[in-house]
C-alpha cells in the first residue's frame, strides 16, 4: 500500500499540473463553476426543458485530445446536481482514483413531476388526503419519448458522449428508472432505482415486472436498488412483509421488488440492493448513489497499479503493456465499444516512471500513449521530458518541436527556446 500512496503523491501533483489550466476556466468572478445551464424546445412536451451540464475537466482541457464520456442522466435534477458532481469526481480523479470513470451529468430539472414520473393516471391516494395533484398523472411514457427521442439526441450532438448511459432517480424518479427498465431497457446500461414510489396505483410496476422480468432478458444492464427505512417507529423489518397497513406500503413494495427481481437472476439483469436502516426517504440518495457508483463500475478499477511501484517486484515493459492492454480490454467488453487507456493516467504513470531504475517503463508509458493518440501534443511534449531527464536533448527538442506541430504549447515552446540556447 505504501508503493501505492506513493505513487498517487506523484499522480495528484501531475494531475493538478495538467489541469491547472482548466481549473483556471472553471472560476469565473471568484467562482467555483459546477456546470452550465442548457435547455432543449420539446416537440413531445410542447414546453422548453431546461438541462444542468457537468463535463469532466478533460473535456474542457485542450492538453489531452478530444475523449468520449459516459453519460449520467439524473432525474430531479437540481435536488441531486452538486451531490453526485462531487462524487464522480471524487471517484474518477481526485487523489488518482480510478474507481468509476469520468462522466458528463445531465441533471434534468422538473417542470411538472407527477406528470412526468408517473406512469400511469390514477385517482386514487392510498395514503389519503386531496387527490387534485393526481390528475396531470401518468405522463411517463410522454417524458420517456422525451428523452429517447430529443434529449438523448440532443445530449450525443452537442457535447462528447459515448453510448454508454446511466439512469438515475429517487422516489418518483426512482418509479420513472425501473419503469423505463422494463419498457424501454435498450436506452440506458445502468439503472439506479433509490427508494422508488413502487406502492403507485396499486403497485402497478411491481406487477408489470412479475411479468417482464420472467419474459424478458436483460443481458449487460445493471440495477441497483436502494431502501430507506420508512417504517414505523419500533417496526423491525422481519415485520414488514406481514403488514398490511398503508403505513408500511413503500417499503413493503420496495422489499417486494427486491425478492423479484432476486429470483429471476437468470434473465442477464445484474441486480443488487440494499435496505439502508439507518436512513429515512430524504437521507438515502447519497450513500445509495456511491454504494451503486461502487458496484455497478466494480470492473473499471484500475487496481494492478500498485505493483509497478512495488520495489520488490521487477516489472518489464512488455508486462507492464500486457497488463494495460488486458485491464482496458475488460473495461472495452463492459462499455461495449473500444476503449483506449486513459490518456492522463497513462501519462502520469510516465512521470512517475521517470527515474533511472524505471526508465524503461517511463518509455513504454509513454510512446503508448503516442500510439494511441497521436493528434495530442502533450504526448509529445511529455516523451521530450523522458528525453531530457535522460539528458537526450537533441531528440527531446525533436519531441517539443514536434508537439507544437500538432498543436499550438506554449509549454512546449519555452522548452524550445531554452534548449535552442543551450545546443548553440
């Protein structure tokens, strides 16, 4: 473990090194920029939409070549923008975390949400009270072809996604996810369902997916379920299951749907859940979002780092390649389309290599990142810095010139001009 902090010593400067430039347009009047407000005209709404944006730092950073990012779709939009913004961070770049890949997070604010989120109109409140607020229900097939149609499109065109998707919703959201699950699973890989409304209208999606569930398949997407404890005070939830009272209808309904789709582990759904005692209906969307971020990316981790640093263990270039290659083709199989080494971690494990004993490996690092992304000056300029701490600056000036050729670096040309007086 010691190998291993020490290396993320090395990667947390680098990192901060590379984007220094972007943290820098990420403040504006002395402010901390989390996105930007988007919005879409929908046709199928017949209203405008507006959208929150979140893009990682590399997509607004001209140091790296241009990457495609999976996409996080969050339904309540504002409610849970800076939460999970700060989590994806947190797990995809902050200390050298690998833990969940970088995303881009489109928030989708509400503008009628029981229109919106419901599937099905009902006029009936199992919980008692007025039931004017039921009667713009059941517009969630309408919102579904909102976003299939419009916003996904929309999203692909103008900012740079990959195919790969994620859902994510609370409470009516949460009906909203495990609803277009059953209807429409092909839109999104991953689903994450946080104590959803599944009492609806008589536990209508519970009974659809009875049903969809024993006829379909569901190979390559991901569900993860999250329970509050909703319960009455001094209930144990062995108890739940034998209750009838309408004050334990969400959770039963939600425990319900877990025992479902636990029994039908043979139709390609990666389902896991979890009942979370300690917290209500308003606390669990937090630790349900980092516990499914968790499980659902469980293969993206890079975690073989450690031993490339490892004193004790001789790492030749042709393993260290082996061992890239075999991490990122797993990764590949998961998302469903070729994905490259990152670009930036590749990069750093350069400068951490970049020592007599490991300097091979620093090469290896880095003219692996030449291959795969050519049209990047700063894999050009960072393989000058290999030349330079191997006093090589006759080929390390080769490299900053070549950087510059492919794209305009200032950095790249200080280094020029030193070396230019330096070799006269």
């Amino acid at each position: 473990m010691k190998y291993f902090l020490l290396f993320l010593s090395l990667f947390t400067i680098l990192n901060c090194q590379d984007k220094k430039n972007v943290e820098e347009t990420l403040k504006s009047d002395n402010r901390i920029v989390f996105g930007q407000i988007d919005s879409i005209y929908s046709e199928v709404l017949n209203e405008s939409r507006k959208i929150w944006v979140h893009l990682p730092a590399g997509a607004l950073d001209d140091t790296f070549s241009k990457t495609k990012y999976p996409v996080l779709y969050l339904l309540d939009g504002p409610g849970h923008f800076y939460s999970v913004t700060g989590m994806i961070k947190q797990l995809s770049t902050t200390n050298g975390n690998t833990v969940v890949p970088e995303m881009i997070i489109v928030a989708i604010p509400n503008t009628n949400r029981t229109r919106d989120l419901t599937p099905t109109n009902t006029e009936t409140d199992p919980f008692g009270g007025d039931t004017a607020w039921l009667n713009d229900s059941g517009g969630g097939e309408t919102f579904n072809d909102f976003v299939e149609k419009e916003l996904i499109p929309y999203i692909d065109k103008n900012y740079p996604t990959s195919s790969y998707r994620t859902y994510v919703g609370h409470s009516f959201g949460g009906l909203a996810v495990i609803n277009t699950l059953l209807t429409r699973p092909e839109l999104f890989d991953n689903y994450i369902a946080i104590d959803p409304s599944l009492w609806w209208d008589d536990q209508v999606i519970l009974k659809k997916a009875a049903t969809v569930f024993s006829e379909s398949r569901f190979d390559k997407k991901g569900l993860y379920l999250g329970i509050a404890n909703t319960m009455p005070d001094g209930m144990k939830i062995e108890d739940v299951v034998k209750d009838t009272t309408g004050s334990t209808l969400h959770v039963r309904s939600n425990l319900e749907f877990a025992k479902l789709a636990d029994s039908h582990e043979d139709n390609g759904l990666s389902f896991d859940w979890k009942y979370y005692d300690n917290d209500t209906h308003g606390s669990v969307p937090l630790i349900t979002e980092y516990d499914a971020m968790r499980i659902l990316f469980s293969w993206y981790d890079f975690k073989e780092i450690n031993k490339f640093f490892d004193p004790d263990i001789k790492v030749t270039p042709e393993e260290f390649k082996n061992t890239i290659d075999t991490h990122y083709k797993k990764v590949s199989e998961h998302f469903g389309y070729d994905v490259l080494p990152n670009e930036g971690l590749i990069n750093s494990l350069g400068y951490g290599f970049m020592t007599p004993d490991k300097f091979d490996l620093s090469y290896a690092a880095l003219q692996m990142n030449i291959e795969n992304y050519p049209e990047s000056s700063n894999v050009y300029d960072s393989m000058g810095d290999y030349y330079l701490a191997t006093k090589d600056s006759v080929k390390a000036l080769e490299l900053f010139t070549k950087a510059i050729e492919v794209g305009p670096s200032t950095v790249s040309q200080e280094k020029i001009d030193i070396l230019t007086k330096s070799l006269k």
